[in-house]
C-alpha cells in the first residue's frame, strides 16, 4: 500500500446530517463534505431530520439511504473515491431499522445501474424508524425492568436502567403495536449496522458499544441477554444478530455497487458504532493532554463521555441507587467502558432561548451579550429547560426559579428558600441561565456515576480535563462557564476547524485506518491535530457553583416531580 496516497473515510449519519471525513496514513483530514437532510432531501419533509407526532419521533430511513447514494457521489466527484483504502463510522445510537426479507436479498444484488432507493423501495417493513429522540415506549421500558427485577437490576445487567429511547423498548412497541409490520420484519439493525449494512450489502453484525444501548446486552459477559430478548420475541436474538464485534473489526468489503457507480475500490469495511462512542475513539487518537479527557459534545443533544477502568455496578454498588445514566461497553478495547450521560435538550434547546432575547430573531452574538451580562446566576436563580421530553431528569417543560427570602420552597440542606415563577425578574437572563443549568447537571450526573451516589457540593466527580467537541464548542463563553462549573480544564481539538469537524466520523476514519494497515500503523501516528487548552476554571467560581449545587439538584428533584413525563 502506498502511504503516500492511501486515504481512509470516516462516516456519520447524524439526527441532521451525514457527514464524511477523509484522512491519511497520519489521521490528518484531507477532506470533509456533507449532506444536510432538511435543505438537501427536501421531499422527505423532516425538520432538524426527523419527523414528530407528540411523543414519537421517526426518521425516514429511504432518506438516509439517499444520502448516502449523495455522498459517495460527491467523494467520486472530488476525484478521491479511487484513493480510499478503508471506510468506517458511525451514527446517531438507539435508532433501528426493520428489514423485510426481499430488503435482505436485495442488498447482496445491487445493480450500479440504478439507485439504492429504487432498489430498496420494498426493502423495509418499516419505512420510518424510530430514532434517540422517541420517548413514547414508557409501557415497555416497565415491562423490560420487570423482566430484570427493577431499574437498578437492568442497570446492572445491561449498563442502563430502561430509557424510551433504548432500541429494546423501541422494538417491543413495533412487535405489541403492529403486527404487520412486526410479521414482515426478517432482521433488525441499528442505525450504525444498518450503514454497514447499505455499504457491504449485506446485513451487518452490531458493535458492542452501540448495542450497550439497546437494554439488551449482557454488558459484562458480550452477548445478547437471552431472558430480556426472548421476554420479547422468542427470534429476536436471531432477529438481531448473534454475533457481536468491535468497531475495529473488518466486517466485509465495499459492495461492488459503490466501485462501478462511483469508481471506489473493493476496500475493507470496519463496524460502525454509535457517534459517541465513536467520537471518543477518535480523541483517544489524539494527544495533548496528560490524563484521559472526560468528552463533552454540544450538539442536537449534549452527552458527556467519562472512561471507566472498571463496570461500576455491582451488586452492593452504590451507583445503582441512581441509574440515570449509562454504561457502554468501550468500542475498541474489550476490558475497559465508558459512563455515558445524554441530554436530548441540547443544541436546540440553546436556540430556543436566543430566539427569544429578540422579538423577530436573535443571534448567538446577542445570546452572549446578554448571557454575559451580571456574571453567575447560582444561587440567585435557577431555570431547567426542557422543550422535549428530557432524558434525565425526566421532565419536559420549561421551569424559573428565584431566591426569595418568603418563598415556598425550602432546601433542606442549604435552609435557602425558593419560589417558583413564570418568567425571571429583570436582570436575570435565560441566556444565563440556561448554560450555567446544562453545566451543573453535567456534574450532579457525573459525581453520582463516579462517587457512588448522594447529594451535597463534594467536589469529587473525577473530572479532571474535558475535550468539548460539537457545533458550539467554539464559544468561549461556553468553554469558561463549562470550566468554572466543572472544575476541569478544558480542551479543544488545535489544528482543526474542530466546530465543523464530526468527530464520530472521524474516528471512524482512524478506526478504518488502524485496521487497514496494521502493524504498519505504530510508526504512523505523527497527526497534526492536539488537544489544545483553552481555559481553565476560576477557583472562586467553582467553589461558588459547588456551594450552590445542593440547591440546584434539589430544585431539580421537584422540576422532575411536577414536570415528569
């Protein structure tokens, strides 16, 4: 192989967007392109790539097809798609795809001569797939638990207590609530096999990290839970697939459709995973910082990715008492894990409040102006934003909360007193608000995974660097109060334009890289890409913040009470 021309493609099929990364020998990127599915596949009619009906939230998954069809056309015409050596990747976790049997034969007979959509228009018994953002499966989700003896006893099992957006839920409501489809229904993927799938021809194995998110997994043994799938559907394991693998293993070869079509060759595919796990993959390939980085992404949804030596739930572990985060099986080392919390109010949830600060519109340079304006919030106030049913806590709704020496609600533990009310008070901003209450639900989440539980403003949360990742990790305001309110330092990608860049596609990239070459990779790795520091937290603040954080989870606890969906 010449190492000289070898190029390497990483992919992420994204809630908004599939995103394409391509690397050399040494994980430097050499090109970057996209397809946005709102502007681009305009016929499917989704918004932010999805379609939603109260609590349920579907994707198309012809349109997914389609982009990729788009992107590999727009690689060919770039003049790189005969230089690529290896493809992998990742997307969205949790999402599944139906494949009705005609879907699974006509995968192994693509025909260059027409397009993926016309040849998969039967494929799928299921057109439109439920994806992360679902939260309608809350009966499932209780007969799952049932099946394991409650939340922490499915915690302990599969990494997670039962979440609506889990693919086992997600696959009992199909099987209980329509049968047709149910009946015509010969394999399940998940969103990041169903890829590999589309770009072998054949019905790929699922990787370990992203069945981690299934409720599914036998998450310290590797193997499907036979009780929890067969409390299902006695095929479901059939259904699923037996075998598991790691996302650095090579699954096939490129399908001959995409080499007569758009001139590729018939290069190695290596398994995709979920984007998490697979962004973290990717800065684990990066240097520049002395211990390993807990990962903040700031984007549809905000998740922070935490390595684990060890599986932290036991049978007398304490972090069982508050299972609302989960566990995932690493995606490249069998022996280690990563503590994954996931905020489905991210991005979005950020917008919907710079759209308020300005009647007609607003910018995120007004959205600083005003966020910066007065300095710290906590104590003084308090706000939990929650357009969509949020993951944890599990609340939706939109809550403000202010010092009052009269108010009705007393914290316990800081003999503060609260009340509630509809808007703030002026001189409190959302703005404010809303990034310092995203931050400290971070920590509060994190110190339980890591600190064995309980409330109170102890500092320990094991957090000490984070690598911010996603579409605002390029705000400096967002960097400072991410570091004050953490603790940590925090890191950014230097020699990149890192805001525009996918990280699960590029780790898929490295991943495809290290496969294909090799022993030959060792002396490989001179990227230019560090994690670079860009602030660190003020002292003073963080104390503030920690002082302050008996309260927040408190009022936290009462938003999940009265908001809980």
């Amino acid at each position: 192989m010449d190492q000289n021309i070898s190029l390497f493609l990483g992919l992420d099929l994204s809630t908004q967007q599939l995103k394409g990364v391509i690397i050399d020998c040494q994980h430097n990127i050499v090109a970057e392109t996209s397809v946005k599915f709102d502007s681009e596949l305009p016929l499917y009619k989704t918004e932010n790539g999805r379609h939603i009906c109260g609590n349920t939230v579907t994707a198309p998954v012809h349109m997914w097809a389609e982009a990729v069809d788009l992107l590999m056309e727009r690689i060919s015409s770039m003049g790189y798609s005969r230089r690529i050596c290896g493809i992998g990747g990742a997307a969205q976790q949790h999402g599944s795809v139906y494949w009705a049997k005609q879907g699974v034969e006509a995968l192994s007979k693509l025909s260059s001569k027409a397009s993926l959509n016309e040849q998969l228009e039967a494929a799928f018994s299921l057109d439109d797939s439920p994806i992360w953002e679902d939260s309608s499966t809350s009966q499932q989700c209780r007969q799952l638990e049932a099946q394991a003896g409650g939340s922490a006893g499915l915690a302990a099992l599969t990494g997670s207590a039962a979440f609506e957006r889990f693919t086992g839920a997600q696959i009992a409501k199909i099987k209980q609530d329509n049968q047709e489809v149910w009946q015509r229904t010969e394999r399940i993927s998940l969103v990041s096999s169903f890829v590999g799938s589309l770009l072998t021809g054949k019905i790929a194995p699922i990787d370990l990290a992203d069945a981690s998110g299934t409720n599914l997994l036998d998450i310290q043994h590797g193997h499907w839970h036979k009780q929890l799938c067969d409390s299902i559907d006695s095929q479901l394991v059939e259904m699923l697939g037996p075998s598991l693998c790691l996302a650095n293993e090579t699954i096939g070869s490129l399908s001959p459709y995409y080499q007569e079509k758009y001139g590729f060759s018939s290069c190695p595919i290596v398994a995709f995973t979920g984007d998490n796990p697979a962004a973290y993959a990717g800065f684990e390939s990066i240097g520049g910082c002395e211990c390993a980085p807990a990962i903040v992404s700031l984007g549809t949804s905000d998740t922070l990715l935490l390595p684990l030596a060890d599986y932290p739930y036991g049978e007398s572990a304490r972090a069982l008492e508050t299972p609302d985060g989960h566990v995932l099986r690493h995606p490249v080392d069998p022996a280690r894990y990563l503590a994954m919390l996931c905020y489905k109010n991210g991005s979005l949830a950020r917008e919907c409040v710079r759209d308020t600060l300005v009647p007609g519109g607003s910018s995120w340079e007004e959205f600083d102006r005003v966020a910066r304006r007065g300095g710290r919030l906590a104590p003084r106030a308090f706000g939990f934003y929650y357009p969509m049913a949020e993951i944890q806590p599990r609340a939706q709704g939109i809550f403000h909360f202010e010092q009052s020496h009269d108010g009705d609600i007393l914290v316990p533990s800081s003999n503060r007193r609260y009340r509630k009310v509809a808007e703030f008070s002026p001189g409190i901003s959302d703005a404010r608000a809303i990034v310092e209450s995203q931050f400290m639900s971070m920590y509060v989440d994190c110190r339980r995974k890591t600190n064995s539980g309980g409330s109170g403003n102890s500092s320990s949360s094991s957090l000490k660097a984070v690598a911010v990742t996603g579409g605002a990790s390029g705000n400096e305001f967002l960097q400072q109060v991410m570091a004050n309110v953490l603790g940590a330092d925090v890191y950014v990608v230097a020699g990149a334009r890192e805001q525009a860049l996918s990280m699960p596609a590029y780790g898929g990239a490295v991943s495809a890289a290290k496969a294909v070459l090799g022993a030959q990779h060792a002396g490989l790795e001179k990227c230019r890409y560090a994690l670079q520091l860009v602030c660190s937290p003020d002292g003073a603040e963080h104390d503030a913040y920690l002082e302050a954080l008996r309260d927040f989870e408190y009022l936290r606890g009462r938003v999940e009470e009265d908001g809980r969906v």
